[in-house]
C-alpha cells in the first residue's frame, strides 16, 4: 500500500511540473519602460516648441498687423479665395467667457476648491474650463471669421476639399477664383 502511494505521489508530481512546464514554455511579455529626453532650452528656459508658441502668440496679437488668408483646393491646388486679414483669423467657438458655470453653491462645482472662479452677471462664480493661453475660452471649430484691412467682416465654414493658409506676407499664386480684397 505504502508503495502505491509513493506511485501515486510520484505521478502527480510529474503531471504537475509538466503542467508548470507548459505555463513556461509561453514566451514571457514584453515589459515597456517610459522613454524620456533631455531636450535643451534658450535662454528664458523654453524649449523650441514652447518658444514656437509664445511666438505665435506675439504674432497673432501684434497690434496693426495685417495677415493673408489663402483658401485652397485640396483637389486642384487652385487657390479659390484670398482675403487680406486685419488682425488675426478666429475660430466660431472661442469665447470671452466659460460655457458652463456653476449657478449656485454644489451645482456644477461643490465648493472653493473646486472649479476656477470667474465672474458672471456681477457675482464670483466657478467653471471647470481652463482660459488659454491666447485669453479665450473654447477650441476651434466648424467656421473661421476675420475683418479685412477696409473693414469689412468676412465668415468662412470650412468643409471638405479645403486647405486654409495664413500667412503675414502675400504669397505668389498663379490666379484666385474670389478675391475679397479688390
């Protein structure tokens, strides 16, 4: 008796590491490690995208400045409008205030630590939006709108087949479909 269940121990001892065998035979996974760099800044400490930005920035609200607006076929390369710009080309959902603010204490925001305070209709109030960096609410959107340099106020929706470019100085093309600045 005493040897059958040495047999019997034996055996299970074998099916067991064959099975533990089998769980290893699997290739182990791949452990993925976050990659980091160390990137150089200028001289006020920004890197070359964040000093892309504050330039940009700068640029779209230099007083005076006049930009040009080139509307292009993504199908021909044919540029069907231009317009000179006054300023800078706007989005339709950039806003001067938050969309959503709380209407009273525990609605929408539930206390002073949550929330950013803003003012609306002559009390502090709290949002959940964040002002960006060019002092608007909101992301760009389904049209753009500008004002020319004779004062005349232009609105663009961007559909399909439509490359838009901007540019501070005019650019050389061969013929414009609609020249709104004539």
């Amino acid at each position: 008796m005493k040897w059958f269940l040495v047999v019997a121990a034996g055996m299970a001892g074998l099916c067991l590491g064959g099975c533990a065998e089998t769980k290893s035979a699997s290739p182990p996974s791949p452990i993925l490690k976050k990659a980091t760099a160390t990137v150089k800044t200028n001289i006020a400490g920004r890197t070359v995208e964040q000093q892309n930005l504050v330039d940009r920035l700068k640029e779209d609200n230099r007083i005076g400045a006049i930009q040009h607006l080139y509307v292009i076929s993504a199908y021909s390369g044919q540029v069907l409008m231009y317009s000179t710009v006054r300023g800078k080309v706007s989005s339709s959902h950039k806003r001067l205030s938050p969309r959503t603010i709380a209407a009273m204490d525990g609605q929408y925001v539930d206390s002073e630590f949550y929330g950013i305070p803003v003012l609306a209709e002559g009390r502090q109030r709290r949002t959940g939006e964040v002002l960006g960096d060019d002092g608007t609410y909101g992301d760009s959107s389904e049209y753009i709108f500008w004002w020319d340099t004779k004062g005349i106020y232009h609105q663009h929706y961007v559909v399909g087949g439509q490359i838009l470019h901007i540019s501070s100085e005019p650019i050389a093309v061969k013929s414009v479909v609609i020249n709104l600045s004539r």
